[in-house]
C-alpha cells in the first residue's frame, strides 16, 4: 500500500465527508480523517469508537404494553366508554359499569395482543453486514468485530463478504460488488481506485457501501463513514423515526370525535331537560349515561380488530404476512402503488436475451462461444451464469488448454481451448474493450476486415440494444497455431469479432395482468428505481405503463417540494433514485391525498416503506425492508399484492357494516329513548335495561367479520366518509324514531301500558328492529339476492331469540320485565313488519351512488368515499 499522510494525534474532521466522500483523492481523505495508510493503532481505534459510536443502527423506538393500551384508551370511543363505565359504577350501577368497562378491556386486550408482533418486529431489525471484518490495527490485518470499525480503518474485503462499511477503494484486483439492496441495480458494479466527480452514489465506482455485497475479487478500503453515517444507516435509522396515522387510524379517531360530540350533545339535552322537569338528578343521570353508551357503538373495536384479524387470517392463505392490522385497511383504500423494479416487477435474475451479429441477425456462434469460455474459464458473474444455463453445455465438447481470468481494470477475458474448430483463442468483455483487439469481422460465413465503418455498425446496434434496456457483451476469437500455454496479453491480438451475447433482466410473466387487474381496481402504480432511465423507460413499456418521460434522481434534486409535488401526478417512472429521493416521492404524492402503497425489498427502500401509508415488502427482503413494512409478501409478486387490496377493501367493507348499523338503529332508538324520558312520567327504558340492549345487539354482530361483501364494494379504493355516514343516519335513524314513536302510541293509547309493560313491549320492539334490519343494510341491493353468512345469520337470530326469552325466563324479573299479552306481542310484531318494509324502501336513498370518471358508475357504500388517483 503506496500512500500515507500524517497519522499525529490530530482530530479527524469528517465533516461533509460522509455524504459526497468517493469526489476526493485517498490522500485527502487520509488527511480529513488525521489518519495514515498503514491503519489505526487499538488506542486510537478505542479513542475514535468513543467519539463515533458503534458502527451499528439506532434501534427503533419501541412501544411496551403500558404504552400501547394507553394510545388505544385514549381514542375517543374508548374514552366514552371508560368514563361511562366510571359513573356508572361510582353512582351505584356495578353491573352496568361492568358490562361496560369487561366490552373496553377483551377489546383493547385483543386488539393490543394482535399488534404485539409490529414491535417485535422491529427489534428484529438485522443488519446485512458481517459480524466481523479484516482491519489493519496496529500494522497487521486482524479479524475485528463490525462494530469496533471506525473512520480511518483500512479493512480487506473479499469476494463474498458483507461491506461492513461505507469507503474509498485504495487497492482492487477484479473486485465486483452487487449493490442491488443500496441502488436497485441488478448487476454487479466493478470497483476499482480513482475518483468520481459525480454526487450519485450509483456512480461511485471508487467506493464500497454497507450491505453491499462483494462478487469477485478483492479490495482494500479505506472507512470513511460508519453506522448510521452511512447510507445504509440513513435507511435504516428512519425506522426509529415515530410514525404519522394511518389512513385508517386517522380516519377512525374522526369517526369517534364525530359520535363523542353528538353523544355529548345528547346528553346534556336530556340531562339537563329532565332536571329542569323535576326529575330525580341521580336517576337522570344514570340514564343519561345509558344513553352516551347506547349511542356509543362500544363493541366498534373489537369488531374492528376481529374483523381485521379474520382479514389477516384470509390474506396469510393469499401468502400476505400482516404486522399491523390496521394496514389491511389502508391496503384496501390504496390509489398509487409504488414499486421498486428488481425483484418486483423482474426476476432479478439475469439473463440471455439474444445471441446475434454485429448487425442484429441472430446467430447461436456467439453465445456458444462465451459459453465455453464462462464454464471453463471459471468466471461466476450473473452474466457466466446466465450463458452457462442457457447454453446446452458446449464446453462438454471442449478442453482447456489455458487462460486469461477476467480483469475488472481490462474489462475482458480469454481462455485457451481445444474443441471440434481445433485449438482457439476466445475472448469475451466490454465491446469497446474487445473491439480495440479485433482486427477482422465474422460477416455472415465470410471473415472480413473490421473496418471504421462496420465498427460504426457494430457500435450502433449496440446502441440499438442499449435503448432497449439491454446490456452486451462482445464475443472474439482466433485459430491457435502452436503449443498451448497460458493466455498473456501479447496473444490477445488479431482477433476476429464474432457477434454480441445480449442479456435482460426480464419482466415477471405476471408482472402485466396484475398492473392491469390494479389499474382496473383504481390502483395507479409508479416504479421508484435506482436503475438507469433507459432500462427504467423500457421495462415500464413492458409491463404496460406509459413511461415516455422517466425523472431521474438529478432532475429530483433539482425540484423543491412544490414542484415534485406537481411532477408526480404526471410521471410514472423515475430512476436512478436514492433512498431518500424515494422517500420524497412518497410523501409529495401523499401531500396530494392519496393513500401511498410502497413495495420493495431492499435497504434503499426502507425510507420509502416508512414514508407511505402502507409498506410491502417480501419474503427474502433485507432486514431493514421488513422491518420497515407493514405486511410481508410471501411471493414478491404483483399479483399477490392485487388480491391483497381486493381482501383490504373486503374487510373494510364489514366494519362498514357494523358502524352503518349503529348509525340507523343506535342513534334512531336512543333519539326515541331521548325525547320519551322529557315527555313521559317514567323513563321509557332503565339504565340497566339499555344496557342489556345495547350488549345484545352488538353480540348479534360478531359474525360481521365472516360476511360476505358484494363485488361493487371492492372495485374502487374507498377510505371513511363521514358525511356519508351522517346522511346515512339522517335517513334511517329517524326512520327508526318514527316507528318507535307509533310503538309507544300504541303501548299508552291503545294498550294502556303501564311502566314495565311498556320497557318490556319496547325493549322487545327494539331489538327486533335493530337485530333485523341487519339484514336488510349489510348490502346495497335487494337483501333477497344477497344472503348473510351462515355465521351471520346464526349470531344475530341467536341474540334475537335471547332477547326475546329474557322477559319470560326468571331473568326478566331480574332486570325488570314483565311477560306482555298475546295482543300486544301480535301488535309489536306488526310495527316491526311495517319498519323493516320501510328501510328496505328508503335504504337507495340512504346509499347513494358515486361514480368515479372514466369507469362504469358503481355503489359505494354509505360511510365510504371513493377517492380519485393522483
């Protein structure tokens, strides 16, 4: 090792380094960093490890069990619930408050246990690095732990070892390294000493990155940046980043300050009515708190996160790992999807594309010759590998006799074989490297003079590949006269060109059907890509998606956050991206309002997938990528993700269901409850008996999660919509107060009912109306071509048939019921006829359609709102 500079006690100054650090000379980073080429002692290493830290991550903040049923507590809805169940108990209703507070606890106790794995996950976070690397300390090369390197090491890496750090190239032989986790580049990226002007990290062809893997080869670097100085630290520090709500939570927490403040208007009112009446203020106010929890839909969490458990249930079998259970929502309510290329919408596995000529005209020669010198000349690169298996194995019918190996600094190889043409002379690289050898050309069965001109065709049909995403290399050879020996520099002249072996990484087969399938399902998908612009442009042609302007990472730079704004609605494809380039799509895209999906697999990926409002990686993702998703992908397929969003919006489409519910029976019979305590001499209904109701209705519901959904509700992304769900309301909660109100007429003119007679006759009306009118609002069409599931049908006739017994069993006493006359039963039976024939008339009005431009008008479902594509 030729270099050196002042080692002296000086403080390294690595400010502005870590950033751009492959622009300056080994010598001026030696200098910055107050180090010589000879690495460091242990003293100075220990002295700088305390200055710099661990070359390791910031964990992610985790959240303990405390922390995570407090954040559910403090949600509205559970806020309600809590402080009813408090004042019920504290004003002497122990069995009210506990119905209450037991619904609160299994609820945010599942839902807590459900999410536990996020965190875990997290924690599983690993670093894709070795555990330990070849450092010089003190003038020997010795095994150190990864963590102990610090800036100013000189570390030794090997084809196969995990870069443990970020450096600058000093010495290379035939060095490759697979960057495809950092860049998304699918090829090996040779490295060698020098220095790079340019700011791209994708062009630093003089520096190694962690987690990059080493090909072939050897180096010696330099450490410049360690831990989350790195690039590979920048991704993954973003996970310790706290996280913004998502859609669903988001949405939610709206949906509960929505009902908070019309359950608290409500009873104000009627609290404050019966008081001013003369009414008992203890009485008063514990109906007044049945109420706040018969217009509180309690059991809204634990249908939420049953439903969305079932969902994760379902999607696991569509190969969907889900850590967070609220993404499933999110997943359903996605409008873009961005996507990484390699690995997702490619094999990420290279290979033969084309064997031809130097004019284009296919040709077999070629890659069987490359493929006998890849198999005999012992190179393993993806490109040997792809001729090898593509080839039906010519290098049987050869012998070898001699050999050049590759070298990265010539670009090109040769090898000395003896086969069926007798003993020749085979080259393969860099077409501009073997050109430089050739002196004739292969034209069809005539060996001709490789001119200025047919070098100028051979150069543009290189081209022509070029702009077709393809990579080549060239092909040359030569008779062999004499005795065989190994091949030096001096015998690789005189050659004669052969042709090009032309290789792709190509699409998925199921790449185009699953774009097109989620174009169709209103899902708009962008490819965010390290790789180059022309092979971005080309694959994006493909697959399908219009690509004819491609933002490369230098034209992002140059836009502020305004202007990207604007770009990425018009842009689908954008390459030679950095991870925080990524990021910033992500969240100009969001700033628009619409819901970001992000699908990747590799560490420059992991700020992205934190960014979007719903993260995918896969199976054999890096640590970071599947620390930082939200679901896991068992197949890195685009398929998977399309039957994933069908499922999302399945899911979403049941808690829809439940809260619907609430909305037309809940707030119809509590507005009826409300104005019959301000006008009748008694309280239509008593506290416990409200409770009783309300339990049971929401029991009927907990088949919601294995219902059914209708094919319209899950063709368009659909998010909350309040406005929705109030109009909704509007419709058929006063439709509900209208046939309890013709129930208590009866019950006082006809009947002459007295107190329990009365609580009983409506209790009994109400939950036969609530209870059955599920199946009339579960669906936007005809309840008759559209059955429940069994489960459905069976949990709410069984809730029905229990409320219906209680006033006739020894329970009824218990809670204040008596048994009603026949007429009076025959009478009820009536009423409940009349209403269900009602809200099935009113339910189109209730459930308007929507129509989103460009598609066929479909239904949505009221309390969701079909959201437009960016």
């Amino acid at each position: 090792m030729a270099f050196s500079a002042t080692p002296g006690p000086a403080r390294p100054d690595t400010s502005g380094m870590e950033k751009a650090f492959w622009a300056l000379t080994v010598e001026e980073c030696l200098t910055k960093l107050a180090c010589s080429g000879q690495g460091l002692t242990s003293i100075e290493a220990e002295r700088r490890l305390a200055r710099f830290g661990l070359n390791a991550d910031r964990k992610a903040r985790h959240e303990t069990a405390v922390r995570a049923i407090m954040r559910r507590l403090l949600e509205p809805l559970s806020l309600i619930l809590f402080g009813a169940g408090l004042v019920s108990i504290s004003t002497g209703d122990g069995i009210g408050g506990a119905i209450i507070v037991t619904i609160l606890a299994i609820s945010i106790g599942l839902d807590t246990f459900q999410e536990g794995h996020a965190a875990q996950a997290a924690e599983a976070l690993r670093r894709s690095v070795a555990l330990k690397a070849e450092a010089r300390r003190d003038g020997a090369f010795q095994q150190v732990a990864v963590e102990q390197l610090v800036p100013g090491d000189v570390v030794r890496i090997r084809a196969g070892d995990i870069i443990p750090a970020d450096g600058l190239i000093v010495e290379s032989t035939a060095f490759t390294a697979a960057e495809a986790a950092l860049t998304g580049e699918p090829y090996p990226v040779e490295k060698s000493p020098g220095t790079i002007k340019s700011a791209d990290p994708a062009e630093a062809s003089n520096a190694v990155f962690r987690g990059a893997v080493a090909q072939t080869g050897e180096a010696v670097a330099l450490v410049v940046a360690t831990g989350r100085a790195t690039i590979f630290g920048e991704a993954a520090s973003s996970l310790g980043e706290p996280s913004s709500l998502s859609p669903f939570q988001r949405d939610l927490r709206e949906f509960g300050l929505v009902i908070a403040r019309l359950t608290l208007a409500l009873v104000v009112l009627v609290l404050a009515a019966r008081v001013m009446s003369g009414k008992s203020v203890l009485d008063s106010l514990l109906f007044a708190v049945a109420l706040a929890v018969g217009l509180t839909p309690e059991l809204l969490p634990m249908v939420t996160t049953v439903t969305l458990s079932r969902g994760a249930i379902r999607m696991a079998r569509r190969k969907v790992i889900v850590k967070r259970l609220a993404a499933i929502h999110d997943l359903g309510a996605m409008t873009v999807l961005c996507t990484d290329k390699t690995g997702t919408l490619t094999s990420a596995q290279i290979t033969l594309a084309r064997s031809i000529d130097t004019d284009g005209l296919q040709t077999a020669r070629p890659a069987n010759l490359a493929a006998v010198a890849a198999d005999l000349g012992g190179d393993r690169g993806s490109l040997d590998a792809a001729l090898i298996a593509t080839a039906e194995n010519p290098a049987k019918a050869w012998s070898l006799l001699g050999r050049r190996p590759f070298d990265y600094t010539r670009r090109l190889g040769s090898i000395l074989a003896e086969g069926p043409e007798g003993v020749m002379l085979i080259t393969k690289g860099a077409p501009e490297a073997v050109f430089a050898l050739c002196t004739h050309l292969q034209e069809g069965q005539q060996i001709v003079a490789f001119t200025a001109e047919r070098r100028a065709r051979a150069e543009q049909t290189l081209h022509m590949m070029a702009q077709d995403g393809l990579r080549s290399i060239a092909v040359a050879g030569r008779p062999w006269s004499g005795q065989g020996h190994e091949v030096t520099q001096e015998d690789e002249q005189g050659l004669t060109l052969e042709g090009f072996c032309v290789f792709a990484d190509p699409p998925k087969p199921t790449a185009g059907p699953a774009i097109a399938r989620l174009a169709q399902a209103g899902v708009r998908l962008k490819i965010l890509s390290g790789d180059d612009p022309v092979v971005v442009r080309r694959l994006a042609g493909l697959v399908g998606l219009q690509a004819q302007t491609v933002l490369s990472g230098g034209d992002i730079a140059k836009l502020d956050d305004q202007a990207l704004a604007v770009q990425v609605h018009t842009v689908d494809a954008f390459a030679r991206l950095t991870p925080d380039q990524k990021s910033r799509i992500v969240k100009a895209l969001r700033a628009s309002r619409a819901v970001v999906g992000y699908l990747g697999d590799g560490i420059n990926d992991a700020p992205a997938l934190k960014a979007a409002d719903i993260g995918l990686s896969v199976e054999g993702a890096t640590g970071v990528a599947q620390a930082a998703a939200d679901m896991i992908l068992l197949a890195s397929d685009l398929e998977v993700v399309a039957a994933g969003v069908e499922e999302g919006r399945r899911t979403f489409a049941n808690i829809l269901k439940y809260v619907r519910m609430g909305a037309s029976s809940n707030f119809g019979n509590m507005l009826s409850m409300a104005i019959a305590s301000m006008l009748l001499p008694f309280l239509p209904m008593l506290p416990t008996q409200i409770l009783l109701n309300n339990l049971l209705y929401d029991l009927s519901e907990i088949g919601i999660p294995f219902d059914g959904v209708r094919r319209e509700a899950i063709t368009v992304p659909q998010v909350w919509d309040m406005g929705g769900l109030v109009r909704f309301a509007a419709i058929m909660g006063p439709l509900s107060s209208l046939f309890d109100l013709l129930t208590f007429a009866m019950l006082l003119m006809v009947f002459h009912a007295g107190p329990d007679e009365f609580r009983t006759a409506w209790f009994l009306e109400s939950m036969a109306t609530q209870i059955l009118v599920i199946f009339l609002i579960r669906t936007g069409g005809r309840f008759w071509r559209d059955w429940p599931s069994p489960i459905l049908a069976l949990s709410s006739l069984a809730a029905l048939f229990t409320a219906l017994a209680i006033p006739f069993t020894p329970l009824g006493a218990w809670f204040g019921f008596v048994s009603p006359p026949p007429g009076l039963l025959l009478a009820t039976a009536g009423i409940v006829g009349f209403y269900l024939i009602g809200a099935e008339l009113l339910k189109p009005l209730a459930i308007r359609k929507l129509s989103k431009p460009g598609l066929p008008e479909r239904r949505a479902s009221a309390g969701a709102r079909t959201i437009q594509q960016p």
